[in-house]
C-alpha cells in the first residue's frame, strides 16, 4: 500500500521513508536498486539512506530526500521503473511510505 500524507513546502527537501518487502535476495533487489541511481538523480531524488532490517534481509528500508513527495510518487510510478523494482524482487502490496516532518 502507498500512502503519500501532507507535505507543505517550506522551501525545503522532503524526506519519504520508505518500507518495503522484497522476495529475492537483498544484494540483487540492492544491485537493480542502485543501478537506477541515475534516473531517480534525474529528478532530484537524493539517497540519504538504504538498508535492510538487522537479521532480515528481506525487510528493507529507503529514506529519500525529494524537492516534493510528488516527485517521487510520478517517479515510482512510471511503468519503466516500476517494472525494474518488480523484476528485483519488490512486494508491491507490501510498501509503506511516510512523508516526515522536519
């Protein structure tokens, strides 16, 4: 499930933390994740973190730095990309996203 709350632009970056479940192994979901690094900077999608949840490989975690969580939301959904994350292994039904405050 995608959620995208409120933001209100402050003249700041956004930052999304996202969760996510994955059903291939973590280096190849982070091999296909990393490789699209280009095209989320295209857009202004900054890394600030990438992991997963200690002991479980398979419980991942992403916090992204956005100029609007709108960005992020046409970015995830263009077929191109989307079809990449599905191909490394994301469970689509299992995504969180979280607009944070600063």
């Amino acid at each position: 499930m995608v959620l995208f709350g409120k933001w209100k632009k402050n003249n700041k970056m956004a930052k999304v933390l996202i969760s996510i479940e994955i059903s291939k192994p973590y280096a190849h979901w982070k091999n296909v994740f990393d490789s699209l690094e280009s095209e989320r900077a295209k857009v202004a999608i900054k890394n600030i973190y990438v992991g997963h949840k200690a002991g479980n490989e398979k419980k991942c975690y992403i916090l992204f730095e956005v100029p609007n969580p709108e960005v992020l939301k046409k970015y995830m959904s263009d077929p191109k990309n989307a079809t990449r994350m599905n191909e490394a292994g994301l469970i689509r039904e299992s995504s969180k996203i979280t607009v944070c405050s600063d």
